[in-house]
C-alpha cells in the first residue's frame, strides 16, 4: 500500500466503520454463539416456494417476463406502487375503524410514492437531499442506529428526543424546539426521526394519542421551513398482538409534512430488497432526481415479484404464517426471561412488544453493557451476544446510557432464543451487584 494518503471526501471522513458489523461477523463466524444481535429474518419461513411459484407464474406471461427483465423507471413499477397505496389506505382506514377523515382523504398515492432497493436506500437519499453539514435531525432515543450512521455521514447532528412506553416523548421534542429556537438553530432542524411501529430496538410504538399531536406539532414548528416528519414504519405489518394503528399519514390529508417508509424485507424477504416511501409532491421530485443519479430505478425483476405476491395473495398468506412464527419466538423470549430473572423485575426490566423483532432491556445503571465491558465479554464467553443499547443512541450523546440492550427474536429458532436468554441471564446474574 502506497504510503501517500488518499484524500477522503467529508462523507467518507464522517462515516465510521458499523458497531454492528463486527457483532455480525460472530454470530455468523462462531455458531457456538447464539447471536441475539442480528438483525437477520427468520431464516426457516423465508418464502422460497412462493418466489418460485410468482416467478413460475410471471413466467408465463412473457411481456410482463421481459419487463422484468427490462430497465424500469426511476420511481418504480407503476401498479406495484398503485397496490402499495391501496394497502396503506386500507390499512389507516381500517385502523380509523371507519372514514379517515370527513373527507375521507389520504395523502397515499402512486404518484407519491417511490420504489428503492430496501427502505433504507430512500432513507439515505432523502439525507441526501434534505442535509446539510450542521443540519438537525430530532431522532427518538433509543433509535434505528444504521440510519444514525447514516446521517452522521452527511455531518448532520441527531438530537436524541426521549422515549417512554408510548414511543417519542412529545413534551421533550417540543421544549427541545424551544431551545434550538432561543439558540437560532430552528431554521438547521430539517426533520423529526421515528420508527413509530414496534421501534428498533425497544419493540415499543409510537401511543395512539401521540399520532395526530405529532404532525400538528411539526405544523406548528414550520417557521421558517416546512418541519418533516420522517415516519419509518419497517415493521408496521408484523404484528403479534393487538390493533394496528393508523400511521401518521393519515394525519396528513394534504401530504404536506409526513415521509412515510416502509418495506417488504421484514414481511416478506429482505433478499428482494424493495422498498418504498411515501412523500410531499415537491420532496418526492428531488428523491426521484437523486435516485437517477445512484441506479435510475431498483430491480424490476424484484419489484415484478413483489405485486405478483400481493395480487395472488400469497403475500398476505405469508404474512400470516410469519406472523404466528414470530409471536412463538416473541412469547418464548418472553417466557424465558421470566422464568431467568423474573425474581429481579426491581432491577432488570424489558420490554413486552407486540409485534416487531426486538426486545429492550435495561439493567441497572451501575452495569455497563457496552463493548469494552467485563459485562460483554462475559457474555461472549458464555457464547451470547446482543446489540450494546449504547449503539442505539447518537455516538454524539456524552449523556448516552449505557446499561441496555437489544434483543433480537428474529433469526434464532425458539430453543436458541430461550438458550440464548439463559446464558445471558447467568451473566446478568453474576455481574448484579449484591443486594
Ligand atoms: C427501523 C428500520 N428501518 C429501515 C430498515 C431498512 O430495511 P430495508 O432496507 O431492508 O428495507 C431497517 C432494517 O433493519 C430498520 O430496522
């Protein structure tokens, strides 16, 4: 390697090697170690019949064969993105239990959304337009960490927004406008980060009375720009219990403020990688001419794959059945956390999501979980790994607490789920301070 420095971009300077890779690389290097840190999808029910059989059948048809085959357009397959608004429309009204509105209106339409390679190619493209360095994000803490990093890439500041059992504190996002108004940085905040339904990595989701008071509050704070709200809703359609609420868009009617991403790689496979957003008209035009300029349109082949899923039914079929296999993982995490240290629920909690791929837990504040702890290096020892909660909190945030964790029931069978949590609860146990 030549000794002469290459210069770097400032994008590139600001973007530091994934935390989570190296947690990736043992789980996968070691498999004496149950890894509860991936991210992975349950591998068992990944729908590989069913590809086949949308493939088979696209197959047969072979102007809809050669399309697939064919370059796309920039924002994607027309009726794919036609079927996508239908759904999201049922979904809200659905959730509404009735009329949206008096006028019945949703911003959701194919005309406002965009196709992309997994949700989170649209997730950094709309960095891409909408940051500068300096520029603020409001982000709910503990939050998504990939797409922290992402935004730490383009030299932007997340201010961490706490959370509580109904997801974003709105108290503390608003006295946090306060002060960035009395400091003159309102006009730097572009927009407000959450992952409204069973949050990474707490599980929990944004409380159904906190919906509607979010997108007034960005209304309200559109000063000097119009305030985004940025509503990641990856997980929206693995739900285990409960009733679905609806998401933020139908808030909205005008589709002025809300960005709504979601995606089939949790429903679905993330191998398709396909995902989309939602978005204001004038937002939507600068994505699409970013999205030219990274692969002008994501894979038709994929996308092809996707509608013929969700026209033959076979995507609502799977649905149902990951459905029932994730709840058993969830349930018996659940249950086996309880049997390890349900005696010690005064000082280890977590949380009981109900829907989603993890569990959050905090430990007492005296106890470290962070990589270069005894803690963590017990646990890999004992063969268990989990995500430090650090990880989860902007790397900016001096004030991050550093006694959590995340678990992951995605990819695990149940009895590595149950195992994975005995080996960690001994570590829990041996490391709690005497009481
Ligand atoms: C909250 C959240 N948003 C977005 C994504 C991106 O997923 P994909 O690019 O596969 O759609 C993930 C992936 O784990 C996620 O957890």
């Amino acid at each position: 390697m030549s000794s002469i420095p290459i210069s770097f971009s400032q994008r590139a300077r600001h973007s530091v090697e994934a935390p989570i890779s190296y947690l990736m690389e043992q789980g996968i290097s070691n498999p004496d170690i149950i890894s509860l840190a991936a991210g992975l999808v349950d591998q068992e029910s990944l729908p590989r019949e069913e590809i086949a059989e949308a493939i088979s059948h696209l197959w047969k048809d072979p102007r809809r064969a050669k399309d697939a085959l064919q370059y796309g357009t920039t924002p994607g397959h027309h009726a794919l993105r036609g079927k996508i608004a239908d759904r999201l429309r049922d979904m809200d009204r659905h959730a509404l239990k009735g009329t949206m509105n008096a006028d019945d209106r949703h911003p959701a339409t194919a005309g406002r959304i965009v196709l992309g390679t997994g949700s989170q190619q649209l997730l950094y493209i709309l960095a891409e337009v909408l940051l500068d360095p300096g520029d603020i994000v409001l982000g709910s803490a503990p939050g998504y960490f990939v797409y922290m990093g992402a935004l730490a890439s383009f030299g932007a500041r997340i201010i961490p927004i706490d959370t509580d059992a109904g997801g974003m504190n709105l108290d503390h996002l608003e006295s946090t406008l306060v002060d960035l108004e009395r400091s003159n940085l309102l006009a730097r905040v572009k927009f407000i980060y959450d992952v409204t339904y069973f949050n990474n990595p707490t599980g929990l989701s944004l409380a159904a009375d906190r919906r509607r008071p979010l997108v007034e509050l960005a209304e309200r704070w559109s000063k000097t720009h119009r305030l985004l709200v940025l509503e990641d809703a990856a997980y929206r359609e693995l739900r285990y219990h409960g009733n679905d609420e609806p998401s933020l868009l139908a808030y909205d009617p005008e589709g002025e403020r809300v960005i709504y991403a979601g995606t089939f790689s949790k429903p679905l496979a993330p191998g398709i990688r396909t995902g989309y957003i939602i978005a204001p008209d004038d937002l939507l035009e600068q994505v699409i001419r970013q999205k030219g300029h990274h692969d002008f349109g994501s894979a038709s082949l994929n996308q092809q794959l996707v509608l013929e899923m969700l026209e033959s039914g076979a995507y609502d079929r799977h649905l149902a059945t990951l459905r029932k296999v994730y709840s058993a993982k969830l349930a018996g995490m659940l249950d086996q956390l309880d049997q390890e240290l349900g005696n010690e629920r005064d000082r280890v909690r977590w949380t009981m999501p109900e829907g989603g791929l993890y569990v959050w837990m905090e430990l007492p504040t005296s106890l470290s979980t962070t990589m270069d702890s005894s803690f963590f290096q017990h646990a890999l020892s004992s063969g268990v790994l989990y995500v430090p909660g650090n990880f989860c909190y902007p790397d900016t945030d001096a004030g991050a607490p550093r006694h959590c964790l995340r678990l992951s029931f995605g990819h695990q069978s149940i009895d590595r789920c149950r195992e994975g949590v005995t080996r960690l609860a001994g570590v829990i146990r041996q490391h709690l301070p005497s009481s």
